[in-house]
C-alpha cells in the first residue's frame, strides 16, 4: 500500500514562496509514487491542498486531515519549508513529539544550522576557516568604528536567522553600517556582521543517499550581482556552474570539509554548505538544511550531475526518514 506523504511547504518568513515553488516540485517529481498531499503551512491556516487545489484544514493535535469524513494521518513529512517554521527546529520538534518521521534533520541540528552565529561558534573549535565576525542584537548600542576595526571594510551585514539573502547588505562605508543593521533588522533581531572574502565562491551539497553520507558534485557560484543576493540567486542574475571550476586538490579539501561537518553535527537528510576559496583556503560562510528544490535549484543540479534524478533523489529521502 503507498505511503500517505504531506510535503510541507510555505512557512512564515519572507521564503515562503520560493518553498511553495521547492513544494510543487517535490509533489510533481513523486506524487506517481506515494500518497501525496501538499502541506501549506501559514500562519493563518494550516491546510493540505488536493490535486484540484481543495483545501483540509490539517487538525494540529495529531497532525490528520478529513476528507469525505474518513480520517487521513501521514507516514512522513517532506520538509520544503524554507525558514522558520520548517528549517529552525520548530516542524521537527512538532513532528518528533508526534512520531511522525520528516526528510530533513532533526531539531537541534536544525535550530542550530539556521542560527549563523551559533552553528559558526560550534565549529570554530574544529579548526574550519571562517570570516572575521562581530554580533550586534535589537536595542543594542551601534559602535561603527569597533565594527570597522574587528572585521574592515568592505564588510557584509547579515540577519542572523534568514535565507535566500534577505536582510543582507555589502558595506563600504561606515556611514552605511546602520542602515544595513536596520534592514537586517527587518528579518531578525540578531545581526551578524562579517568580514569580506575575496575569492571563488562554490556550494557543496551534503547529502545521505542509500545509507551513506555522500558529497555531491561541488557548483560554482558567478555572480552578476555586487555578491550572491536574492536577484542572483533566484532571478538568473549569475552562473551557477556544476561541476565547479576549481582544481582537483581544492574540489577534495572542501569536499572533505564540507563531509566532515555533515558528521560532526551529525547531520541527516540534505544540506549545502557555501565555501569562498579565500587566500586559496575554503572558508566555510554557512550550511543551508531545507535548500531549494526546483530543477534550477542547486542541489537538485548537483544531483544531476552525480547521475540521481529528481525521482530518486527524492525518494531516497523518504526512506532514509522512514528507516
């Protein structure tokens, strides 16, 4: 008998509809395979979406839906929500209580992958290259010149907790530092501020595909934009190159890196982990747990290229949960 599987797409951030776009893309890819309901996941409504776009409320108590009065509960979750609720914690904490099993890590690597300067904390003491950073929260005072002597100029302001390059800004003046902390603001209250890598910047999609911790082929990142934002990410303004064009040396050193993290934090489902080659040495920039999912997407052109389809990349995921 298939699987019932909810896709759960949406959220509450300002990703929620490149994580419907992941959704419908998961859901059409599988939904010959399984039992497939889209999730959508609002923070007005809950609700599973049928093949003719009818909405079911989804009844939060046990995670069910009700269809022509008979009771609908789900084998496994797909996770394609981009931003909290799905990529912080709060889904896998919600599921995990429900024994539902879902495709993407579990709580706590997933509160701290989507944190930046938690999971860069984590990891310092492992000896991965990182950029220079210094932290500034809501409320706090803003000491333009400290920022400037801790990490330089030009220099990148980040929201702490946000995807797809919302909330952040590359600064070259001091007289912009505020500005920028103001509208990462705009995403969160936490504000990491970086120092600038000058160098090749590439992606490394991580995955567990058959039961073994897999790195996928590595994808460089050109930007046409000033740095790797939202245009260049989701509005064709770069090249997204897979295979990257790197050396053989370099292509082993971040793969071994980025593999040694997936098993450090003891990691499971997808993850891609951004890498700038600075001074010839990869510098880790941060680890994405629920990435986008369209064909364009650089994960699922990773996975291309390793010779997996959308199909069997999906569908393994499944089952690794369902293990």
């Amino acid at each position: 008998m298939s699987k019932n599987i909810a896709i759960l797409m949406g959220g509450y951030s300002s990703e929620y509809q490149i994580s419907i776009n992941s959704g419908n893309v998961v859901y059409n890819a599988i939904k010959e395979h399984y039992n497939c309901y889209r999730a959508l996941i609002l923070k007005e409504k809950w609700v599973c979406l049928d093949e003719h776009e009818n909405e079911f409320l989804i009844d939060k108590s046990d995670f069910s839906i009700t269809i022509n009065k008979t009771k609908i509960t789900f084998d496994c979750a797909f996770n394609t929500i981009h931003g909290t609720p799905g990529e912080d914690g709060h889904i896998q904490g919600y599921l995990s209580l429900l024994g539902i099993p879902q495709t993407s890590c579990n709580l706590y690597q997933s509160a701290l992958t989507f944190n930046k300067r938690d999971l860069l904390s984590v990891l310092k003491p492992y000896g991965i290259d990182m950029a220079t950073s210094i932290y500034y929260n809501k409320g706090q005072e803003i000491n333009t010149r400290k920022i400037i002597d801790t990490v330089g100029l030009p220099c990148f302001v980040k929201a702490n907790r946000a995807g797809s390059s919302f909330g952040v800004t590359k600064v070259y003046k001091e007289e912009d530092i505020k500005a920028a902390i103001d509208i990462s603001l705009n995403e969160d209250s936490e504000v990491l501020i970086e120092s600038f890598l000058n160098g090749t910047e590439v992606s490394v999609g991580v995955i567990t595909y058959k039961g073994k911790v897999t790195v996928l082929p590595i994808t460089e990142i050109v930007s046409e934009t000033d740095f790797f934002d939202y245009q260049a990410k989701y509005e064709g303004k770069s090249q997204e190159i897979t295979p990257a064009r790197i050396t053989q040396k370099q292509a082993q050193e971040v793969s071994k890196i980025a593999k040694y993290i997936y098993e450090t934090l003891n990691m499971s489902g997808f993850s891609r982990s951004d890498f700038i080659f600075h001074n010839g040495k990869p510098h880790f920039i941060e680890m994405n747990t629920t990435p986008g999912l369209s064909k364009e997407s650089i994960l699922p052109q990773q996975a291309k290229e390793a010779g997996i389809s959308l199909v069997e990349l999906f569908s393994n995921s499944i089952d690794e949960a369902l293990k």
